[in-house]
C-alpha cells in the first residue's frame, strides 16, 4: 500500500528538480546512496528513487557523450590505467618494432592481436573494435 504521507515526506527532505550542474548531480545521488543503503526500501521510497533516477538519466542524456574509444587509442588507454609498459606486451606482437608500429599508429591491429590482448588483458575482444 502506497502511503501518502510517507513520500510527502521524502519530497519535503530532498525535492526533486531538475539538475544543472554536476554540484545538483552529486547531491542528487548522494540522496539516492542513502535510500540504497537502506535495508528494505518501502513503496513510496522506491517511487521517489524512480523520480530522482529519471532525473539523472535526463541531465545525462544532454551532456557531452562519452567519445567511443576502440582499437589503439583504447589500447594505449588500458597501458596508462593499469600501468603497464610497452615491454610487458612483447609477449604478444612478434617483436618490438612491430609494436611500436602499432602504437604509433604506423600499423593496424589485426584479428589476430586483437584476440591476443583481450586475453592478456581479460577483457573482450568486442572492445577493440568500433561500436
């Protein structure tokens, strides 16, 4: 049963608005974080969680996307976030030259590669390529 009063009073502690700022983000979802910490969210909770989810997704739909890395810039991405150097992927091409190649965008990575640094790299080959 959906109480009244209940999301009455969820409204009054954090009325939902619209966000215009990261600062309105963050203060958005730390009001959401709280409500998910709660063991067992009522009814009228996970209304106003919707509210505020419908609210984020639409600040976020109007922000600059995300540009869609793949291949060697995704590549080199991966190098820098898990600190890995050039050498540690020598195992990988047949040799050193043939990496720089790559890395300096002189060659393209094939299949072959592609299916080998997903694997090294636990991750999907899928990634690697244009979505």
């Amino acid at each position: 049963m959906f109480a009244t009063d209940k999301y009455l009073e969820l409204l009054k502690q954090y009325p939902p608005r619209p966000i215009h700022n990261e600062e309105d983000l963050e203060m958005m979802q730390e009001v959401i974080n709280r409500l998910l910490d709660t063991p067992q969210l009522t009814a009228e909770e996970r209304e106003y969680l919707n509210v505020l989810g419908a609210l984020i997704y639409e600040y976020e739909e109007n922000q600059e996307p995300i540009p869609d890395i793949y291949g060697i810039e995704l590549l080199k991405f991966i190098l820098e976030e898990r600190n890995l150097q050039k050498q540690d992927l020598l195992s990988i091409f047949e040799s050193k030259s043939t990496l720089d190649d790559i890395l300096d965008g002189q060659q393209d990575l094939t299949p072959i590669y592609i299916q080998k640094l997903a694997n090294f790299l636990n991750i999907s080959p899928d990634l690697f390529l244009p979505s």
